[in-house]
C-alpha cells in the first residue's frame, strides 16, 4: 500500500525554481559522494575487532566511547553475543584493557573520518560547528533522500520560492534548517549522536506551505494491493497538518532519542508557520 505525494493541482509557476533545483540536484551530488567515499567497510572490520576480541575476554570493560557512541556496555554485548560474564578479571587484564582501549580508539577514528559523520549536525560539538548547515544536506539512505525530495521538489519548493522570490526562498530554506537542528540537537545536551537529513528544512517549508498555499490542493497517488491505483486530492493545510499531527505523536512517543529527527521535524513545521505570519503582519511579501 502506497500513498506518494506528486504534485499540486495547478502545476503551473511563473518563473524557473533555480533554488528548488540546486537544493535537489546537491541533495543528490551529496548523497552519490558520500557513496562513492566508502569507508563503511573499514568501520565495520574495527568494530568486528573489537567484538571479537573482547568476547575473548569478557572481564574488560568497554570504554565509556563505546557506550556514548553506539549505545554499547558489557551488558548489552554480553547479550547480543551470548557471552557469559566473568565474577573477577584474572592477571594480567590491565595489558589487556589498554589493548581494548587502543582498538576502540581506532574503531572511533574510522567513523569519524565517514563523511555523514564529519558533516553531520553533532550536539557535542557545540555552536561552532558546520554541521548546522552541512547536516541539511545528507541523508542515511536512499529511501530517507527519495522521500525528502519528493515531497519538498513536488510539493512545496518549487511553489514557495514562486512566490517568494529565489534569495529570500534560499534564506528561509537556511534558517529553517538550522532552528529545526536546533531543536532536536539541543535537548540531546552534549550527544554524541549526530544529526543528518534535510526533513528539519523541508517542514520549515510544509509549514509554511500549510499558511501560504492553503488554499491548493495536493495530489497523491496511491496504490493499494498491486491493483488499486489512482489520484485523489488533500487540501494543502489537511496535507500539512496532519503530517505534524503524526511527528508531534511520535516525537511523544520517542522523545529525541529515537532514530528518527521528530523535533527538528516539529520545530521546523512550527518556524515555517511563524515565519508566514510575520511576513503577512509586515507586509514583506508586497516588497520582495
């Protein structure tokens, strides 16, 4: 079953959406280098080492790194590899935990060098940091970077900067970036998990779609059971609302420890929304 946004009911704009455009095709460049880097093998070899010796020697405590990183304790590996903890650690161990230590150092080193690590949205990293821009940009997968550009290329990109004008259409789209990182990095403290996807950007966008083209009608296809196939049409506000509904549930549901960015998705619908209301008390549509 199937439900994919594609399209407004009146397709038709005014001018190119060379900022849409740049937005999508970099989104894409981005994702097919970070592809073509590699690295993900040597990140898996470090981490089977350090499994695979500590299994071994179960009476070693796993650096703290490990568990910041990747949600990893004794416990928990003792688990997933069926491996019965020791009462006492014999001779010798402290040799043998400078060895762990040195290989989860290394294990840390390789990811760090991924580039979805080294450009991605890192709490931990403070407000110095490029990954408030650079995080807008990448994405974990395939499926993450199809559903993103779907909805913001077909639905709200192209129609916004329409009416907005290209420069301030390029602005907006930074800035609700950066407020929709903003709210999910800083209730995670000083995470070490980092943050990655344009999804922040784009409900900025949903946002303000949900004001602004309230009045169209978003087209969605489905296809239910490989026979049932067809459009139908969702009032642009229901469309964006109810997208808000479901992420202010989850983010309920999850908080901001979950896998998926449900507060920048919220912070940013809810920047967008703020960002229409202020342009219409100041009348800055009239003027741009």
């Amino acid at each position: 079953m199937f439900f994919i946004p594609v399209g407004l009911d009146e397709t038709r704009i005014s001018r190119l959406p060379i900022v849409s455009i740049a937005i999508l095709a970099l989104n894409v460049a981005v994702f097919a280098g970070m592809a073509l880097a590699g690295g993900g093998d040597e990140v898996e070899g470090r981490f089977r080492e350090v499994v695979e010796y500590w299994r071994d020697r179960p009476w070693l405590e796993l650096p703290e790194e490990l568990t910041e990183r990747f949600g990893l304790d004794r416990e928990e590996l003792a688990r997933a590899t069926g491996t019965r903890l020791p009462a006492a650690a014999p001779d010798g161990a402290a040799a043998q935990q400078e060895t762990l230590d040195a290989l989860a150092a290394e294990l840390v080193a390789a990811v760090d060098d991924l580039p979805a690590r080294r450009w991605s949205l890192v709490p931990a990293r403070g407000l110095l940091q490029p990954g408030w821009i650079t995080h807008q940009f990448l994405h974990g997968g395939f499926g993450h970077l199809l559903g993103n550009m779907l909805v913001f290329f077909l639905v709200v990109g192209p129609f916004l900067e329409d009416a907005w004008g290209r420069t301030f259409f390029a602005a907006f789209y930074l800035a609700g970036g950066v407020l929709a990182g903003a709210a999910q990095a800083l209730p995670m403290g000083d995470s070490q998990i980092g943050i990655l996807g344009a999804s922040g950007a784009i409900s900025a966008c949903l946002g303000a779609f949900a004001l602004r083209l309230a009045h169209r009608r978003v087209r969605i296809f489905y296809w239910v059971f490989f026979f049932f196939r067809g459009t139908f049409f969702v009032p642009a506000w229901l469309y964006a609302f109810f997208g808000l509904g479901l992420d202010l549930l989850n983010l309920q549901a999850s908080g901001t420890e979950g896998g998926v960015a449900y507060a920048a998705h919220v912070g940013g619908f809810l920047f967008g929304l703020g960002a229409v209301l202020a342009i219409r008390a100041t009348r800055l549509e009239d003027r741009i």
